[in-house]
C-alpha cells in the first residue's frame, strides 16, 4: 500500500489551511446566493412576460370586444345610419387588432393549461367576430330586428363563453404569478436560512481556528518559555525538544545552538578559572619562599656589624632594595591571593550552572545546513 | 487538529449548507379545495362526456375536487338520491345536477340548500327554492334561434315540417320555441311562410324517417324540414334522399353526434345547431365556485347553442367545436 505524502504541519500552512475552509465556506455561500438571486429574477422576469403581458393583452382583447359592442348598439339605431360605414371600419380594425393580440399571446411562453384556456376563448373570439359579421349584415340589409336578436340570442352566450375562458386565462395566470411568487419567498426562506446557519458557522469556524491556532502558538512558546525558565535557574542541560518540523522547529534548533555555546562557554570557564586558581596559588606560594628567603638574607646581612661604613651603607641600600622587593612581592601575593579568590568565585559562579553530566554527555556536532543539532 | 480532521471539518460545513439549501419555507396548504359534485341523469353519451371533461378542466383550474356521479341505467332517480346523500356525507361545496324527476330530489336538493351547498341545475328553471343557479341552454330559445335561421334559408315563403320526439323534454321546448316564433313572425309580418306540421316520433330514426316520408309523398311542397334531434334529423335526411328531393327541401336540425356532423360536412343539411356541452359542464363549476366565493352571479347562466352552416364546417372554430376528439377523452 502506498503511503500518502502527509502535509507538513507549519505555522503558515494551518494558517492557509484555515483561510481555505472560510474561503470555500464563502464561496459556497455566495454561489448558492448567487443561484438562488438568479432564480428569483428569472421569476420576476417570467411573472412580467407571462402574467403582466398576458393580462394586458386579455385586457386589450376584452376592450376590443367591449367597443365592438359598442359600434354594433350604435349601428342598430337608425340615428347613426350615415356613419355605418365608419362604424364598420372601426369593427374591422378591432377585429384585426383582436387577431394581432392573439398573435402576440402565443408567442409568450405559458403553461400547457393557459394555453388550452386560451385557444378555447380564441374559437369563442373567431365564432363572436363570425356572428358579429352576420349582425351587420342584417344591419345594412335594414333587418335590426334579426340583427338584435342575433346579438341577444346568439352572440351574447359566445360573448359569456370568451369572457369567461379571459377570466379563466387571468386567473391561471394569476395562480402562475402566485407561485412564482411563492417560489421567491421559497428562495428568501432558503437564502435567510442559510445567511443564518452560515454567519452561526462561520462564527464557530471561526472561534474554532482562533482556538486551534492559540493553543498551537502557546504549546510552542510555552516550550520557549520553560527553556529561558531553566537558563534563569542555571538549567542548560536540557534542549528544548523538536516534535514537528515547522518554523518554531528552527527556532528551537537556533536557540538549542545557542544554548550549547553557552554550555561550552561554561564549561571551558570552569576549566580555565581551576587553572588561575593552581597557579595563583602556586604565584603566592613561590612569592612567600622568595620571602622567606629575602627575610633570611635581610637578617644575615644585619649581622654583618664589623663591616665598614662604605661597605655598611651598600649592607643598608641592599637590606632596603630586600625590604622593597619583599613588599612588592607581598603586594603581588595579595593580587595573587585576590584574583584566585575572584577566580575561586567565578568558578563557584559557574558552576551552578547544571550542564550535562558525563554520562550524558554525547557528541554534539552543528549541522551546517539546517543549524538543527544533532546528536550522535 | 489533524488534516483529515480539517477536511471532515469541511465536509460538515457543506453538508449543513447544503442541508439548509433544500429547507422550505412554511407551505401555505390553509385553502381546503372545494369539493363539487357532477351528478348526470344516464350513461354518458357524447353529450354528457364533453359536459364532464368542461366540468373537469374547470376543477382543475381552480384546483377544485371533482365527483362524477352518473346512473348506471337512464332514469334512475333513485340512484341520484344516492348520490347525493353520498355528496353531503362528503361535505361537498357545490352540487351541479341533471335531475332526472324533480320530485324524486327536490326534498334532498332543498336539504342540502339550507345546509349551506350550493345547487346548479342543469336544463331547469333556476326559480325554484331547490336551485341556487341554471347553467346550461334555454331549450325553448334555441328552438326560436333555429326559426329565425329557418326563416333565412326559405326567405320570405315556403311551408315547414317540424319533426320532435315525445320523450325528450328538450325537444318538445325546441319545437315550442320554434312555432311560436313562426307563429309570431307569420302574424306582424307579411310573410307567407307557414308551419305545414309537426310531426311527433317515438326518438327513433326509422320512425322519423317512416313519418317524414309519408308526408313528403302526400306533400311533396314542403320548403324545410326542421327536426329537433339528431335521430329525427338523420331519418328526415334518409326520407328526403330516398325520394330525391334534397335539391327542393331544407334541412336543419339540432345535436352534435357523428352522423349530424357527417350530413354538414357532406352539405346534406343546410345547417345545425349545437348546444356546447363543454361550456354547460365548464361553466357549472366555475360558477358554482364563484357563488361559493360570494361573487355576484346571475341566475341564470345561458350556455346558449351556436348555428353552423355547412358552408361554416371547415372553419378552425367550428372543427374544433364539432369534433368531439379535438375535446380530448373523458378519463375517471
């Protein structure tokens, strides 16, 4: 079985990690919104071309048939006989209209059920116009009594038939804008849903990562933090351990260098203050028999009382180049004295340093590349 | 947090969003649909399936539920009652009936009225305390349609035979309608047209066609023959051409039925007038809704008939009104 390659866990790439899922999580949101405001214009968009103009032009065919009407009623009296033929023309250009109207209707896109309704009252509009033809027919043959009761008997059950299929074709057109309708509210319930459940989400993702990447950043400093703590109490034996490979790994890796030049340092302080020590001592030793010997010397040349008074005085000039040497000597006994004390300190001072103990001690060597330590 | 715990993390996240994408909104089912009944008084023919497929279109536009109760056997008022007790067991809104005896349900119908369901009757007086509202065709007035477009056809002489069955209620109120309208053109205008008889059938063909011959051979004069029904009217035309005489006589008859609309296409009948079953079964449940909802109706609701010339047959309307296939078959 194959082994997946696993991703390095650093600093940047939870960070990056983290900054994907909000950003998914966004981009999931914003595409479901998107779709959801594109569904709600394509409603609006469909509630304007199949309900608002399938009304208006039911509206105009409902007007066209209300002024035919009107031209018939004014054809019957014998008033307006001289202007019959202007009335006709009126019919026919309402006719015409009528025909235009439909046309238009049925290029707009409407549910299978609209479309029946509407043919039937199409068939009701061609039997009205057909019987209306016949009306004036009779009108200008002078028999407005048959043209009358044409229109009462006959015309008026297809006129109900056509209004009632307009009715029928609002109404459906209606239901249709209706449900559009709902499905927008359908889209707004959804959208606040989500909105609701993503800012809830993305305030625990969120409450979540600041958690994760907090106790991530403290594990890693509190390390830092034990360490200086060990220095402060003289503790550099430890190396600050590296679990995983990130950039507070390299951080440990410098500060774990430095702590092992610090060891060396103290190391080779301890070593090299032992050795002021032997050797101040030894100094002070050797000054004390080179008095000792200059105090002998003073003394056998004090028993020379026979001597002359030349030869006295060069007795006394040596007696007191002795005395000064012996006490320039004495002075550098007492630095001696003091620096092995100083020297003595120093090492005492050191050495509550806990470094590793020789057991432990292990070969440390500096890698050139990566300044991590190893151990061998 | 491991990785594969970032990506579960991440998949959660989706699911949840895509869980909440699929939520709907509160449903407003709170309208209860209407419930109607359609009660027929016989097996359904022609007629009566078109009236039910106009009653079922408009159910469902107005999302509506629709029963359709029709007798197993023609007369059967008995059954009728049934369904009506059936129909107010089921809390029905409205009640659009064909009665077959008004006796038989009045009681019932005047029950339910005062129990708050709306009655539409169809073919009946809409006077009556058992009714709220008549849709369908006044008989009587296509029978004075028919006559005025008969008095087209022969101009201003010529004698006419009036064919009718005498079982039909609807036949005898078209030959009624016809007559008197007849009767009252002949007496205020100086026309020469009279009604030379009205023959009375027993609904058959053969005995229209029997009946209609015997006058033809003893009064071969006759301008038109106008017959009441489908049956009169094919027997009448079977008369007529066996003698020979369609050049001579006129024939104009009632119903929409394979045969008639043959004898249009054909041009053997000058023309037929057809009552629209479709509309009296459409417009009896929107109107019956409509008075549900309080909307202010009148009483009376006339379907009407529509007079087709042979010469009108091919027009797109009157095909469409004609042929039955172009309604679409009646499925329960």
């Amino acid at each position: 079985m194959k082994k997946k390659p696993m991703v390095k866990k650093t600093f940047k790439n939870v960070l990056i990690t983290s900054y994907i899922v909000l950003l998914s999580f966004m981009l999931a949101i914003g595409i479901v919104s998107i779709y959801y405001i594109r569904q709600t214009y394509e409603n609006g968009s469909e509630i304007y071309t199949q309900t608002l103009k399938s009304i208006e032009i039911l509206e105009t065919v409902d007007q066209n048939i209300k002024e035919t009407d009107q031209y018939i009623f004014s054809m019957t009296t014998a008033l307006d006989k001289e202007n019959h033929k202007d009335y006709v023309n009126h019919i026919n250009r309402l006719m015409d209209d009528t025909a235009y109207m439909v046309k238009e209707y049925q290029n707009i896109p409407v549910s299978e059920k609209e479309k029946d309704r509407f043919t039937r009252c199409y068939y009701d509009i061609l039997g009205y116009n057909r019987l209306i033809n016949q009306i004036i027919e009779k009108i200008e043959s002078g028999d407005v009594t048959a043209a009358l009761e044409i229109y009462e008997m006959e015309l008026k059950p297809v006129r109900l038939s056509a209004y009632e299929s307009m009715e029928a074709v609002i109404d459906l057109s209606e239901e249709s804008a209706a449900e559009r309708n709902n499905m927008n509210l359908d889209a707004y319930h959804k959208m606040s849903v989500i909105v609701i459940v993503a800012m809830i989400l993305v305030i625990l993702v969120t409450i979540l990562i600041v958690v994760i990447v907090t106790r991530y950043i403290n594990g890693r400093l509190t390390k830092i933090k034990k360490w200086a703590g060990n220095i402060a109490e003289y503790d550099v034996s430890d190396d600050i351990e590296m679990d995983e490979k990130d950039e507070f790994s390299e951080t440990y890796s410098a500060l774990n260098v430095s702590q092992y030049m610090v060891r060396a340092l103290i190391e080779k302080i301890v070593s090299e203050s032992g050795t002021i020590c032997e050797t101040g001592e030894d100094v002070t030793l050797a000054i004390n028999k080179s008095n000792e010997r200059l105090e002998n010397i003073s003394v056998k040349l004090y028993d020379l009382k026979d001597l002359n008074s030349e030869n006295k005085t060069i007795v006394e000039r040596v007696q007191k180049e002795i005395n000064d040497i012996t006490m320039y000597l004495e002075q550098v006994a007492i630095t001696s004295d003091y620096q092995v004390e100083v020297a003595k300190r120093h090492k005492e001072e050191v050495t509550k340093f806990k470094t590793k103990g020789e057991d432990e001690k292990v070969r440390e060597t500096v890698s050139g590349e990566t300044g991590v330590l190893k151990r061998m | 947090m491991g990785f594969k715990a970032r990506i579960a993390l991440t998949i959660f996240i989706f699911m949840v969003v895509a869980t909440s994408c699929t939520y709907s909104g509160d449903q407003d089912n709170d309208s209860k649909a209407s419930v109607f009944y359609l009660i027929n008084s016989g097996p359904s023919d022609e007629f009566f399936s078109l009236m039910e497929k106009g009653a079922m279109d408009s159910a469902e536009e107005m999302n509506c539920k629709l029963v359709v109760r029709t007798p197993k056997e023609q007369g059967d008022a008995m059954a009728q009652l049934d369904y009506l007790n059936e129909a107010q067991k089921a809390g029905a809104n409205g009640i659009a009936i064909h009665p077959i005896s008004d006796a038989d349900v009045e009681a019932k119908l005047e029950e339910l009225r005062l129990s708050g369901v709306i009655i539409n009757s169809f073919f009946r007086g809409a006077d009556k305390k058992t009714y709220d509202i008549t849709v369908g065709t006044d008989s009587y007035e296509s029978g004075q349609i028919a006559a005025r477009r008969a008095l087209e056809a022969i101009k201003s002489s010529g004698e006419l035979l009036v064919i009718t069955d005498e079982i039909a209620q609807r036949s005898r109120e078209r030959a009624e309608g016809f007559s008197a309208y007849i009767g009252q053109v002949t007496s205020t205008q100086s026309s020469d047209v009279k009604i030379y008889d009205t023959v009375i059938t027993d609904g058959s063909g053969e005995d229209s066609e029997a009946k209609v011959a015997k006058i033809l051979e003893s009064h071969p004069t006759i301008s038109m023959i106008y017959a009441t029904g489908a049956q009169e009217l094919c027997g009448a035309f079977q008369a007529v051409s066996k003698m020979k005489l369609n050049n001579k006589i006129l024939l104009l008859g009632f119903d929409n039925t394979y045969e008639t609309r043959s004898l249009l296409e054909n041009g053997n009948i000058y023309g037929l007038i057809v009552p629209v079953p479709y509309n009296v079964g459409y417009m009896s449940i929107r109107y019956l809704k409509k008075l549900e909802l309080n909307e202010v109706v009148d009483a009376t609701v006339n379907t009407g008939v529509r007079f087709i010339k042979a010469e009108d047959y091919a027009s797109e309307d009157v095909k469409a009104l004609l042929d039955p296939t172009r309604e679409g078959e009646v499925s329960r």
